[in-house]
C-alpha cells in the first residue's frame, strides 16, 4: 500500500506546477481515510489555494494560527525551503493512516523541491542558450556593420535586427541633419516626439519615458542618429542590445549618413 502511495505521489515529477496540488489530493483520497482536504502553495509570505476537493469548506488562505478547521496538516519543505502545506479532514483516522500520512508528508517535500530543482535547470539552460542567440546575432550584425558601403542595408539590418533582439513591436531608424532628426526606417509606424530625440541629443545618453527606448548612435564621437523601440519585451535587455548595437554602428562601419 505505501509502495502504491509514494509511486502516485511521483507522478508529480511528470506534471505541471499548476496540477501538483490536485494529484496530491487523488493520491490521498486513494490511498488514506483522508477524503477531503486543500493544497496551499506559498506565494510570497502567505499560502494560497493550489486545489481542494469538491466538499471542502477549508478556507482560500490559509490562516496557520486558526488551523482552518482541518484534522491534520502536513508541512511540504526541505531543510531550506518551506513551500507550502496540506490540510486534510476525515471524520476519523487511524494510527495507519497517521503514519501513511507523515511517511508522504517526508517524500512530498523531496519530490516537489527535485521538480522545482530541474525546472529551474531547464529555465537556466534556456535562458543560456537565449543569450548565446543574442551574442551571436549582434556578432553577425557587426559583421554586417564592417562590411557594407550601402546605408540602406545597413539600416534594414539594424532595425529589423533590433527589433527581433529586443521583442519590440516597433522601432524607428533616425538619423540626424542639423540639430534635428529625421525618420529614415520605420516599422509599424514608431513615431518618436522631437523633444525626446532632442534630450537624447544634448544628454547623448539612452533616454526611456517607461514605454519607449531611444538610444544615440555615435559615429565619430558625435551623434549621427537615433535607435527607438516601443513595446519591447524587458527594457533591461532592450538597454543591453541596443547599446551594443550602437557601439557596432559607431565604430564597425564605414557608411556615414
């Protein structure tokens, strides 16, 4: 019988977070006298609902100086994480039961920390391989950069380039005449306020105004040009890409506007 509870216990290897807490519920229902019961996950500093069954009255949040009105409650933890709780009700439990119960409450806190532990190495393999992308297309863009005389390839590149890095559902290409800019290439209509190209020009530093990202492009050591993205993905990211790709411009090309 135990040998049955902890393989459906398991299973939880093979599922998704969102579904933990209803597989927890089925094994117990199963397998103990358990038959009805909640599954709070912590979230920040309090345990919310992850799942209960059909006749539960346990609570949404989970009060631990009440106790909810449960018969038992099993901590789900490791030795540094505490994650959660089970809180379970039975009209009346065994020694058996009992001990069943404190034997899953043990494995449980195993399991859930090994799924967490390689989701996060999946995510972390991910994220790896999503930067090693970026670092590899702005290596091909400054390729691009260095060897073109054409500035209308050049600023195709850059744009559609950017706009891929970054996520952003539109960008512009500006470039400078005077103490003014001028749209050059645009994609889905970016329009960029005059005051805002003008900070960028006498502050020659990155500008955001929370929605938008305007970077300069130096050539020179003087400003030749603007690099706007609207509704990027992570403005982080945006600042980094964006800044290498100006650097590249700046000082891999030898197309000048």
């Amino acid at each position: 019988m135990l040998s049955d509870f902890l393989h459906d216990l398991r299973q939880l290897e093979k599922a998704a977070p969102a579904q933990h807490g209803t597989l927890i519920l089925e094994a117990f229902r199963r397998h103990t006298q358990f038959a009805e019961g909640a599954v709070y996950f912590r979230e920040r500093d309090a345990l919310r609902l992850a799942a209960k069954t059909e006749s539960c009255d346990l609570p949404d949040a989970w009060n631990a100086a009440e106790g909810g009105g449960a018969t038992l409650t099993l901590a789900l933890r490791t030795h540094r994480d505490d994650f959660g709780i089970i809180a379970l009700t039975a009209d009346s439990v065994s020694d058996d039961d009992l001990e069943l119960a404190r034997t899953a409450e043990a494995f449980l806190g195993t399991v859930i920390a090994n799924h967490r532990l390689m989701q996060e190495t999946r995510e972390g393999d991910f994220q790896l391989k999503y930067r090693l992308w970026e670092l590899e297309s702005l290596y091909d863009i400054g390729l691009s950069i260095a060897s073109t005389l054409n500035i209308d390839e050049l600023a195709d590149e850059i744009l559609f380039r950017m706009i891929s890095l970054t996520n952003a559902r539109r960008g512009a290409l500006f470039l400078r005449e005077g103490v003014h800019f001028r749209p050059y290439r645009t994609f889905a209509d970016l329009e960029v306020e005059a005051s805002m190209l003008d900070r960028v020009l006498a502050e020659r530093r990155p500008i955001t105004n929370g929605t938008l990202v305007a970077v300069p492009i130096k050539g020179n050591n003087e400003i030749i040009g603007v690099l706007a993205a609207a509704d990027v993905f992570t403005e982080s990211v945006t600042f980094w890409v964006m800044e290498s790709l100006r650097l590249n411009v700046g000082y891999g090309s030898r197309v000048r506007p």
